[in-house]
C-alpha cells in the first residue's frame, strides 16, 4: 500500500505503474492460470433435463405487494481522523396494491398523484459505527456496534404495535406454535457468547429473558441482547472495525421486516396472507453467521404453509446465477424456466463438484433457484421458498411456483435489465448515493 498525504503538504504515493510485469512473468503465476476452470459458454451447456413450461394460472390471486429493500453508506466522522468511520443504513418496505399498477399500465401519462399510490412506503434507518468508534456508554468497540443494532431493533416497530426484537422473539421462540411448542424451541443455542473471555457457549432461554430483550451474561453479570444470536461480534475487530458485518446484518434485518409484517397480517387478517407477494431483494437464505436462522425460517413457512397460503421471492440482481442467466439467454426460450439442481449448478455455475449426500446450500438456504424468462423475453433469477431442500427439486417441490412467476412476469420493469417495478422503485427510495446523499450525512456526522 502506497503512503497518503493527510494535510496536502506532500504528494500521494502513486502505485508503480510498471511492477506488473513482475506477475505476469512469474512461472508460478503463469501455471496458476492455466490450472483455473472457467465457466463453460452457452454453447457447451445442455438445458433440456430441468427446463420445464411457464404456466401461468388463470386467475391472480395476488391483490397486494411488498418489496423490501435495504442500503447503507460510510461516512468519515472527522476529516482529521479517517479511519473513523460510520455507517448509515436505511430499510424501505414499499405496498402497493396490484390494481394501482395495473391502472397505470393502462394510462398514457403518469400524473404525479398516481406515483405517490405506489410509493406507500416505511423507511427504517441505523447509524452504525463501523470503525474506530465508541458509544460514550460503553467500553468497546464491539460493545458499541452491538449496542447500536440491539437499540434499532428495540425501537422500531413499522407502526406496530410491537418492536422488531419482539418479533425476533416470536420468529426464533417459535411462538406462534402457542401450546403446540416443543422444548426445543424455547431456547437457543449460542456458540459463542460475545461477553465470554473465553468465547464459551451458551444456551439462551425463554422464560430467562427480561423484559427488554436482554439475558445475564454467567460470567460477567452483563447483559447479552437478543439480536446478539446473529453472531456478528465474530467479525467485529477491534482494529480492522465492523465493515464486514454490513451484507449479513442487512440481509437478517430484511427477512425480520419481512417476518414482522407476516406476524402482524396474521394475528389481524389472516386471510390476506395469500393474497400479498412479498419480494425480497437477494436471496431466500441467512448466510455467514446468521445462518442458523435458516432453521426457524424453514419451521415458519412450513407452518403458514399448514394454516394458510403464502408467497415469497428472492430477486437476485448479481452473482454468479445472474451472469449465468446472462449466458444462457441467447439458448433458453421464452415462457421456460431453469428448475436448478446440484449437478447442474456444479457443472455450469459454480466450482467445485456436488455433494453426494448434502444440497446445495444446505447451511444457508431455506430455497431453490430458478431462472426465469418470461414470455417477453426478460431473464430473471428467482429464489422460491421449499419446504425442504433437494439435490434434484422439480415444479412439485416449490409451492405457487407458477403464481409467482406470473407475477414477476407482470411487475416487469423497462428501466434495468431484468428488473421488477417494486424492487428498483424501493431500491431508489432507500438507496444513499455517493453525492450529493454521502457528503450531506458527513457534514451531519461532524456536526456532532
């Protein structure tokens, strides 16, 4: 890494603009690249095995959507101190009722007040502290971020009347089984304690958490809050800061928006669950250390399954599945859809070779992919819930497969590629871009 010049009395040490020779005449390096596998073109790859027919039902009974969406960005908190940084995040959840934009489709011209039918929106909003920072109340770093994440969760509640730490609660306590609760799922299991010299284990109980949210550490007498069971303090240095917790703290917030609201239209109007499409931006899994709660989230939607109807999407908009749909769009014909399995996923998507006995993604996901073009041509790369996972799923496997394709179908959006209405409408809503949105949040950051 080259030196920066901190008051602009001297020069940036540039990078050498001649050293990469050095790589690219190194043996090693040179037999290095010719040991890497690429990705096979679309020309070499056999769709035929898993695509099956897009068929759509006859009627939608989709009347309500709900996207959900999340952004952040880092500020400097003192421009005399650099490696002091902050993060905002900013949640949205966007409703919109199906006959608003089909009332728009049929309209020439977009008045500003039929916009604003679309833009029923909750904005949800975090200042995290992701590197060199402390909370005057507290005595670390760590202790700070987690601090910040518990406060968030305890005080936001979508204008419910219970906080997302409740749901929290309700979702990993299993307490919308009531009497039907095993012992299992009155307690959780941590692996590592965040308050632990020792980095010890320990088992959070139900009955011995307090009213705000909160249990006594056995070894320091502190309290360990429940949104601690992300695990995230195992990314967290001292040194390094905190960035490394953004993609999965983010995503874990998402899917609590998204449980949040499914908890509240159940205990109010248990009859409109299978008439809204939850869309969610990225994939139907908890990845890094949120991963155990792929496990109450599989229980939660066999569940609603049981007693009544639901619809969830992930809409992946990059990654490797993505370039992938890419690929294969010149070959893959309109009104089809990709089912993906192990061996195709192995074979054509990602390295490695799949596991005898394990599904893809079996820590992580609690869905199956598939890719999608629509009749119109659009390529989409969609995550469908599944009751249990399969190395081999077929349509059979993935609940209302064809009932949310039909509506991504319809939510198409002309303004990016692949894109649905709700999803770049939120994504603008709740997204902070570099400027002029990051140097305003500066000026507020130092004003403090």
């Amino acid at each position: 890494m080259g030196y920066s010049s901190k008051k602009n009395r001297r020069p940036f040490e540039g990078a050498s603009k001649a050293s990469h020779h050095h790589i690219i005449n190194a043996s090693e390096v040179q037999e290095l690249m010719k040991r890497i596998h690429k990705p096979p073109h679309a020309q070499d790859i056999s769709l035929t095995e898993i695509t099956v027919e897009f068929e759509p039902p006859d009627s939608n009974q989709v009347e309500a959507i709900i996207a959900v969406d999340g952004g952040y960005t880092e500020v400097l908190v003192d421009k005399g101190f650099p490696s002091s940084t902050i993060h905002f995040l900013q949640f949205g959840t966007l409703l919109f009722k199906q006959e608003d934009l089909e009332r728009l489709n049929s309209t020439d011209f977009i008045a500003p007040e039929d916009m604003a039918k679309l833009k029923n929106i909750s904005r949800l909003k975090l200042a995290l502290p992701t590197k060199n920072i402390q909370l005057k109340d507290e005595t670390t770093f760590q202790g700070s971020v987690l601090k910040a994440i518990y406060e968030f969760c305890l005080n936001n509640n979508l204008e419910e009347e219970n906080s997302l730490i409740d749901t929290l609660s309700w979702f990993i306590f299993r307490k919308y089984k009531y009497r039907n609760k095993c012992a299992d799922d009155k307690k959780w299991y941590l692996s590592s304690n965040p308050l632990s010299i020792e980095n010890n284990s320990i088992v959070l109980e139900e009955q011995k958490m307090g009213k705000d949210y909160t249990f006594t550490c056995p070894e320091t007498g502190k309290a360990i809050y429940l949104t601690d069971i992300f695990q995230l303090h195992k990314i967290i240095d001292e040194e390094l800061g905190a960035t490394g917790i953004l993609p999965y703290l983010v995503n874990a917030i998402e899917h609590l928006i998204i449980i949040h609201i499914i908890r509240h239209l159940y205990n109010k109007r248990p009859e409109l669950l299978k008439k809204i499409f939850f869309i969610k931006d990225g994939s139907t899994g908890f990845f890094g250390h949120t991963a155990r709660l792929r496990e109450p989230m599989l229980d939660l939607i066999n569940w609603l399954w049981d007693k009544h109807n639901f619809l969830l999407a992930g809409l992946e908009k990059s990654g490797a599945f993505v370039d992938h749909a890419q690929e294969i769009e010149k070959i893959l014909d309109p009104g089809k859809v990709l089912i993906l399995n192990d061996d195709y996923i192995y074979r054509y998507i990602l390295p490695g070779t799949a596991d005898l006995n394990l599904c893809y993604g079996h820590k992580v996901n609690y869905g199956h992919k598939v890719i999608f073009k629509s009749r119109s041509g659009q390529m989409y790369v969609v995550s469908v819930p599944t009751r249990s996972l399969h190395k081999q799923p077929i349509s059979e496997n993935l609940p209302n497969l064809q009932m949310i394709l039909a509506n991504v179908e319809s939510l198409h959006c002309d303004m990016y590629d692949s894109a649905l209405f709700p999803v770049a409408l939120v994504n603008k809503l709740v997204s902070l871009s570099a400027h002029p949105s990051q140097r305003i949040l500066s000026k507020f950051a130092r004003s403090y």
